[in-house]
C-alpha cells in the first residue's frame, strides 16, 4: 500500500475540500497535512520525507507536532511534495503555482481571509486584563511542573499555551493588552527554550528565544529582554561555542546594567561565571561569582520577576558547580549546603547538583561516596526527561568506572 519512496504522493482533489482539510491547511497543522498523505495515499514517513527533502528524522518530529516551521521555504517544500491544488495551497498561505488562476477563485480566497481575520480579530478583543492574569498564572504553573517533571510530562500543555498566547497577541488591538500578551508570550517562549535546551533541540530553543526577544521588546521590559538573551547564551555553550556564550552574557550585562533588578545581575554574573569556568579561566570566574554574591538581595525572588528564582542556595550550588572544575576543595561543601537546601520542587536541578557532587567527591578520591549521588542524579534525570543530564550523570559514571579499576 504505501509504495516506493520515490513516487509522487496523490491525494484525492476532493479531500481539499473538506471542512477538517480546510481547517488543517488555514492552521498550518503540518501533523494534520501528514496524517492525511498517511490516510488518502498510503504514504510512509520515508515516502514523505522524498518527497519534501526533509529528513526523515524531522518528518516524524513534526508528525508527532515536537518540531515546529518557522521557514516559508519548508512549507511550500512540503505543499510540493504533498502536491496540494492551487486552493490549498493558498489556504495554508502560499501562492498558487498557476498565475492564470482565475480571478474569481482569488476573489473568493481573498474575502475569505478577510472573513478569517475579522473572526481572529473579534475574537481577541474580548481579552482583558483579567484574561491575561489567566494566562500569566497558566505559564507560572507550568513553570514550577517544569521544574518538578520536565518538558516532556508537559509538552501538550506548553504547545497549547504558546497557541493560546500567541494567537491573542497577534490579533490584539488595545496597545496596553497587546503589551501585556507580549510579555506573557516572552516568558512562555523563554520556557519551551530553556525545555529545548534540556532535551536537546538546540535549534528549537533558539527559535523560541528569538521569539523571546521580540515580546519583550514589544512588551518594553529591559530586565526580561536582558534574561531571555542570556538564557539564549546556553544554546552557544551546549553548541560547545562557550567562548561566544559568555562573550554574549558580558555584552547583554553591561548593556543593561543600570536598568535591571540586583537579582538579575546576580543571574547574570553567576551565568558569565559558568561561561568563564567552562573556559577554563578561574581568575575571571571566581571574580564574577564573588560579585553575584555581593549583589544578591534577601529572599528567594522578586514578585515582578517570576521567572528568576536565585537564593543563596542556587547560588552555592553555581558556586560548586563553576569550581568543580578547577579542583577546589571547598566545592562538595558548596554543594551540600545547595542540596540542603532544595525544597522538592527542583528535581532537574536537584540532578545537576548531585552530579557535580559526585564530581566533587570523585576528585576528592571518595568515589564510593560519589555513588549514592550518582544514582539519585540519574533518576531524577530520567524522571524529569532531560537529556543534559542523563548525559553529564553517564559522563560521570563513565569516570567513576575508571577510578574504581
């Protein structure tokens, strides 16, 4: 039934007709388009895949709707290799291939679209303040799961919501909601980058933090914009370009220096201490995480900054964490202090803190003490589903291996 890989997918004309088809195409539901070339021509993911020039890989990350397009050349490589009609093709907003199309047809799509975006826009106009309290509290919420069971346990959750506050804010009028939306959209695209990061779509999570970035510049926040362009410098340093991350981190602090909170810029310091460490260049770390340090106010976090939590637990383990690498004896003290103070609700962080423990404890020739931390960093990895982490725990277990020969 599904044929060679190489020959043209054909679905059905009328199946383009279709009010679910329509609905598929006017969304850009790239998972519904190949559910329907797997329903109406047998077309394996591998036949897909030929026929649009996308990996087979991404093929079945977009079917299962993990990956999302952001390029206008990979949609109408896909309504090619689909072989979408003219009017379907202009449903899912490309051009029709036929330039003689007749003007009657452009007439109807067009008033169409008119129908389509005075609907989106009547819509968005019911959102209020109270609406985006709603959405605001939704992203929080999906914060702390993040934290606690990690992206994959809530993957459905963040499309939704990034659908949800995206669809708002772009049809939004009012110039103070439309401002407020942007800033919700900001943090909740921030969140699905720091997620990719964790999972290991890197790509993914610069797209997100690109999306970031242009919230919060609409929502006129220089404190956000200064965080997610920070957090964008992770991407950098999981590429292995460490050196441009912290190149990045220093720029993003001291442009924005004077007009953010001390707790950021203790975030901020604690970051380009990370970078300088993963350099190898313990006098610039040190000094910056002396200066995190003498920047951090008292309490846990900000109430205007809900997406910044840093405390001088968080900070201690930055601490172990940075000087782990240079030998430092005082690292696994460091390190117990942050996991004592760990309340629960960090179990990713909770993984890199006993993984650095267990680093901690290997160079300290103890690595039967490392053991127990080992393997509580594992599960948590496993259970929160990050990727970063099962891979820096097996680094791990691979050297404690070693050591015990």
């Amino acid at each position: 039934m599904h044929g060679s890989a190489f020959e043209p997918i054909m679905i059905p004309d009328e199946i383009w007709d279709r009010e679910e088809s329509r609905e598929i195409l006017k969304s850009r539901d790239i998972a519904g388009l190949f559910k329907l070339a797997v329903k109406y021509s047998g077309a394996s993911q591998v036949r897909i895949s030929t026929a649009t020039g996308i990996s087979q890989g991404r093929i079945s990350e977009l079917s299962r709707g993990l990956r999302q397009i952001t390029e206008l050349e990979v949609y109408e490589r896909i309504a090619t290799g689909l072989g979408l009609p003219d009017h379907a093709r202009m449903l899912l907003g490309l051009a029709p291939t036929d330039t003689t199309v007749s003007a009657g047809h452009q007439a109807d799509a067009h008033q169409e679209q008119a129908d389509e975006l005075t609907a989106r826009l009547n819509a968005a106009a019911v959102v209020d303040s109270t609406t985006v309290m709603i959405l605001t509290t939704d992203t929080n919420n999906l914060r702390l799961l993040d934290r606690k069971v990690g992206a994959v346990a809530i993957a459905d959750k963040m499309r939704a919501q990034i659908s949800q506050v995206t669809r708002a804010h772009r049809h939004a009028i009012r110039p103070g909601i439309r401002a407020q939306l942007a800033h919700v959209l900001a943090e909740t695209e921030s969140l699905a980058g720091w997620q990719a990061i964790h999972s290991g779509a890197l790509n993914d999570a610069w797209n997100h933090y690109e999306q970031a970035k242009a919230a919060a510049r609409e929502a006129d926040d220089p404190a956000l914009l200064a965080y997610v362009s920070g957090e964008q410098a992770y991407v950098l340093m999981e590429l292995g370009r460490p050196a441009e991350g912290t190149e990045l981190l220093q720029y993003i602090h001291a442009t924005y220096r004077e007009r953010i909170p001390a707790r950021l810029r203790t975030w901020m310091s604690a970051a380009e201490a990370e970078g300088a460490a993963i350099l190898g260049d313990e006098t610039t770390c040190r000094r910056a995480l002396d200066q995190a340090a003498a920047l951090l106010p008292d309490g846990d976090a900000d109430p205007d900054m809900p997406y910044l939590s840093i405390n001088t637990h968080h900070l201690a383990r930055w601490r172990g964490s940075c000087l782990v690498r240079f030998g430092d004896p005082g690292t696994v003290e460091d390190l117990r202090s942050a996991l004592a103070g760990m309340d629960g609700t960090y179990n990713r962080a909770e993984s890199g803190v006993r993984c650095d423990l267990g680093h901690a404890l290997l160079a300290a020739g103890d690595p039967e003490a490392a053991q127990p931390h080992i393997q509580r960093a594992q599960e948590l990895a496993t259970i929160t589903g990050s990727r970063r982490q099962r891979r820096r725990v097996e680094e791990l277990v691979r050297a404690v291996t070693r050591s015990l020969r």
